[in-house]
C-alpha cells in the first residue's frame, strides 16, 4: 500500500510500513521514515510506485485546463477526489486524482484551499482581479527586461529620461524604472551614476553632483519665479563722498564700499557703504518670499545661485559710475585714528571705482606698506584704511590669526572640453590675512557690531552671531562674539547674500527713519528665520567644500603631476601644496604633524569624490612654528 501525502509545503508519496488506524509508518521515495497520522493522507493507491506517482501526476497536471476545472466546477466547498471523479466520469486513476490535486494546488488564484485537499473556486469578481493583477506583473516584467537590456547596450529608455534625479537621488524601489535600472546596473557591474554616464543620461560627473544639490534643496529648479520688481527709492540724499568697493574680480553681489574725506581741522571721515536692497522691497513680498526660501547665495566653483533675482541685483548692486542706495556707517577719525564719533545714514552713493583683487593686490601689499611702492589711484585712501584697521584690530584685542595659512581661488573656464568634461579649472593660491582682506574685514565688523548695538539700544530684534566657549550660534538678542572681541555682531553687511543681513537691514532702516520695524520683538517669524538659515547656510557651505574637492580631483587629473608634496595634518592624513586637497594616505608611515611628503596620485574617482595616493618619500621635518597652525587641531 502506497500513500499521497503533504509535508513542510510540498507533496510527497511513500510506502506504507505500519497502518496503527490513527497513525502511521511511511518510507518515502528517497528512504526517509516518517509518521503520519491518518488524517494527514490524502490518498492511498496501489499502483504505481510512489516515486513513478507524482512524476507522472506532474507531467499530466501540465495538461489540464486551469480555466475549464474553474468553469466545471461548483461553488461550494470540495475535496479533490469527489472533483476527480466529477471530471473524469469515472473513478479516476491515482495518476489522475493526484494530477487533478497538483493542477488545483498550483492555481491558488482560481482555487483558494481550504484545509488538505480541499477547495473553494474563487468568485467571478476576485479571479477577475487577479488575472488583472497577474497581467499586470507580467507587462511590468517585460518592461523591466526591456529597459534593462537597453541599459546594458549604453541606451537610455525613454521612461527614464523625465525621472533621473528621482532615480538617483531618491529611488523608489518599488518603481520598475528603479527596478530595471539596479538591474541594468548589477549587469553591467557599473554603480547607478556610472552607467548613467555610460548612457548619456549625465552629460558628466560634474552634473551628477550639481544635479544631487539641486535635488535637495531647490527641486523647483533655479529660475526665479514671478515676483514685483523692486522699487528704486526716490528722493535719496545724495553722500557727498567718492567711494569704491574692493571685490574679487568674479563678484557681481557688490554689497560694500568705502569713503575717505579729509575733515576741516585735520583727520578724516570714514564711510562705510552697504547695499540697500531692503529700500527696493519690504517684508512679505514676493521678492522676500524668494529671499526667505532661498535664505543664501550659494557658492562654489564656476559657478553660484543668487539669493536674489538679477534684475534685484543689478539695481541694488555698487556698481561704479552709479549712484546706488546704500546704508552708510561714519566714522569720525582724528589724525591719529582715534574715533570721535559715528553716525548712520540712508542715501544715494555716489561709486566711482569698483576695485579688484588681482588688480590692487601687487601694488598694495605689505612689501610695499613697509617699504613703500609705486603710486596709484586710491593709494592714499586704501594706506588711511589699513592704519585704521590696524588700529580697530588691536583696539578689539584679537589679533589676527593664521597670517601665514593659504586660501585657493577656483576658476572654472566652462568653454574648454576636457576628457572628463566641460571645465577647465585653474586654482590659485591667496595669503589670508592680507592688508586688503584686514581692512576690509575689521571695517565689517565694526560696521557689524556697531549697528547690532543700534539695534540693542533701540529695543528693536535682530539676528545676531554671538560666540561664548568656543561655540558659536545664533540668537535674536544682542550677546558677546568672544573670538572677535566685539559685545555683540549682528551680520548686516551682506543684505544682496544672506537673508540674515537682509532682515537686519530692514530693521536698521526702521530705527533710522523712526518706523515700525518688520519684525516686532519675540516675533516667531523671526525666530523661524534664524534656524532655517542655519541649517541651510550650513548645507550650502557643506556643498561648496564638497564642490572644491571635487574641482581638486578634476585639477590632478587635469594636470597629471608625477608626484605631489603635502604637509601631514596628523596620522594618514596630509593636505596637498599646490591645492586645498586633504586626504588619507594608508600607505604613509607615521609622521610628526608638519611633515613634508611626497606622495604619487594613483586614481581619483569623480563620482566618489574620492583619491588614492601612494607615499614615495619625507622631504622634510615639521617646522616648530607650524606646529600652532590650528589646523592640526582642528583637523
């Protein structure tokens, strides 16, 4: 006596050892003993053997109709051998009833089980669903094969050609474009933004990252939208002053300028000149809602996204040859730099001169503070600003630090090809700590500082910068900036940049001319200003590092240097001479911070962002004195 039996999901056939009535002894096919009880068995045959049994059951379950066994059969509950012997006419054969058994097990969509053996055919309307359902899944199958197999042959499906940043930056695997691409991608053995590459979908890996920033924080892209155009305020009193700014030479925002007018009696009146953008339009408007969604201008290399507009800037910016609407700070200065006084005006600014770095810097520098140069337009005010700098900066008890450490300027000449793109970059290096960067940055925080105390006195908020036990924050209330020596430091000197400035702007604006402030004290707008600014200012300056050491990569293999010097930061770790490139070095044997190396680039990754570089040798020992460099603290 042979016996059909189901065992952990599957069937199985064996041969009757025992038969105790409510249990018994099985051999299956393959030699295994088992127990069963009784009401487990699902049919007992004769003939044939157990193995020949289910192999001939399967092949002639291939045969049956599935759809014909759910027309012919009832509604009502069933066991498969009373179905057998209603679909055969006959008493069915073990081979049939266990074929019919097989058939009906495997159609869980037609039959839904009801214990061993038993069944139910699924009504109309569910079978209906399902089928719909199955069809469903089988197109979305050939789908997916199809735009897979057009992903591996380097072609990119056109379903995938409107929803790339989605597939790259935030897949949902639930999608079969995400589904196929990974697949694409595993077949390929390339990662998703290589093969995309690979397909054309990127025009290069420096749009990747581009696209990824913009993806997170500006997805409705970076076209402005419809806004009231700013108003020009009229009727201005115009500053009897020559000014000029001092900018980079790929600075368009030109938010500063400076005025030095010789004082009857002797000594000078210092302008300090900041770009009124808050006269143009007012808190609630179209354009400050751009402003407060965008919160920054957002830099990095070749390229920026503007807080504001261009037609804003264009009207607002100190552009020379213009008179422009400006806040000016001034400063009441004896001969000997001592100031008597100050005092703060809107007006209309007349900037004769926007002077450039790369253009002032050789002939003003200290060599020729300390040894003198040749003369030049501007000589005289830039030589009365410096002195007066140096004056503000001791007054402030903060001497300026890490005079000897580099910044790097990158340029990006988008009309050159190379292998790895569009971009050809160049960057150069630039002292920090400059007697032009000195004077520019001691009269922004006194310009800061002294309109944060208005402010304060005034009992009008602002958002202000304050730093206590070395951290630093943000707070709507006036508190001391310990690292600068200042009582409090409220950013106003950027309102074309940041929105910070911008807001401050306004309130400094209402104190001067004795209106209602934009923002009332404890106002929660405020107070929702200053963190989203934040956080945000913080995610673009995080992208703008990201942006230069991807900028750093395109350099090294742009250039393909044999090797390269570094200076060791701490173990493993060195930044590159020639560029702002900080890296891990495995290979380096443990070095004094300070250290001189000389590394070999091995490979680069533009889409990792990410370098590998062999130690070759020391070149030299650390310098005691760059052993304070902060750098090698904070690094």
């Amino acid at each position: 006596m042979f016996v059909l039996f189901e065992e952990d999901g599957a069937f199985k056939a064996g041969t009757v050892l025992a038969d105790n009535d409510s249990s018994l002894q099985v051999e299956t096919s393959h030699g295994k003993r088992v127990k069963l009880k009784a009401s487990h068995v699902l049919l007992r045959f004769t003939a044939p053997g157990p193995g020949e049994l289910l192999e001939r059951a399967e092949a002639a379950a291939e045969e049956l109709d599935t759809g014909f066994l759910w027309e012919v059969c009832g509604d009502e509950e069933f066991a498969f051998p009373e179905f057998a012997a209603e679909y055969y006419g006959r008493s069915p054969t073990a081979v049939e009833s266990a074929s019919l058994l097989l058939r009906l097990h495997s159609s869980p969509i037609y039959f839904h089980r009801k214990g061993r053996g038993r069944f139910r055919k699924a009504p109309p309307e569910i079978l209906q669903a399902a089928l719909a359902g199955l069809e469903k899944k089988r197109q979305q199958a050939e789908a997916i094969e199809r735009m897979r197999a057009e992903l591996v042959a380097g072609r990119l499906p056109p379903e995938l050609a409107g929803m790339l940043p989605q597939l790259l930056y935030r897949p949902d695997r639930n999608r079969i474009e995400t589904k196929a691409l990974e697949a694409a991608a595993v077949d390929a053995g390339l990662s998703v933004p290589r093969l995309l590459l690979k397909c054309g979908a990127l025009d290069s890996s420096y749009d990747y990252h581009f696209q990824r920033f913009l993806f997170e924080y500006f997805q409705e892209g970076v076209a402005f939208p419809p806004f009231e155009g700013p108003a020009v305020p009229a009727e201005l009193p115009r500053a009897d002053v020559t000014a000029f700014s001092i900018d980079d030479a790929t600075t368009t925002e030109i938010d500063d300028a400076f005025s030095v007018t010789p004082r009857e009696g002797g000594g000078w009146r210092i302008g300090i000149h900041i770009a009124a953008p808050a006269l143009g339009f007012a808190r609630g408007s179209s354009l400050d809602a751009i402003a407060r969604r965008r919160l920054s201008t957002v830099y990095m290399p070749g390229n920026k996204i503007t807080m504001l507009p261009d037609e804003v800037v264009e009207t607002f910016t100190l552009a020379e040859g213009r008179e422009c609407p400006a806040v000016s700070l001034y400063l009441d200065v004896t001969a000997a730099l001592a100031i008597m006084g100050h005092e703060s005006r809107v007006e209309r600014v007349p900037i004769v001169a926007n002077l450039r770095h790369h253009d002032i810097e050789p002939l003003f520098n200290e060599e020729t503070l300390e040894h003198g140069g040749p003369d030049f337009q501007w000589k005289r005010e830039l030589t009365v600003l410096w002195d007066l700098a140096t004056v503000l900066e001791a007054g402030r008890g903060k001497a300026a630090a890490n005079q000897n450490l580099v910044d790097h300027n990158f340029y990006v000449d988008w009309e050159t090809e190379t292998s790895d793109g569009p971009g050809y970059i160049t960057i150069t290096p630039r002292r920090r700590g400059s007697p032009l960067d000195k004077l520019v940055a001691e009269l922004m925080i006194l310009a800061n500082s002294t309109w944060g105390k208005l402010l304060d006195e005034a009992g009008i908020p602002g958002l202000y910068r304050a730093q206590s036990g070395g951290k630093v924050r943000m707070t709507t209330v006036a508190a001391p900036h310990d690292a600068l020596g200042v009582d409090c430091y409220a950013w106003s000197s950027s309102p074309l940049r940041r929105y910070v400035d911008l807001v401050n702007q306004w309130q400094i604006v209402s104190v001067l001319r004795e209106t209602e402030p934009a923002f009332a004290p404890k106002s929660p707008d405020l107070m929702a200003a200053l963190r989203d600014f934040e956080l945000t200012y913080a995610a673009y300056a995080e992208f703008q590092r990201q942006m230069e050491r991807y900028w750093c990569l395109r350099w090294l293999r742009q250039n393909r240097p044999e090797s390269v010097e570094a200076k060791v930061l701490r173990e493993n770790v060195v930044r590159l001479q020639a560029i702002p490139l900080v890296m891990k070095v495995p290979s380096m044997p443990l070095q004094l911070p300070g250290s001189r190396v000389r590394l070999t680039i091995e490979s680069s990754d533009l889409i990792d962002v990410d370098v590998h570089a062999r130690f070759v040798e020391i070149l030299a020992e650390p310098d005691p004195e760059e052993l304070a460099d902060p750098l090698y603290e904070s690094s």
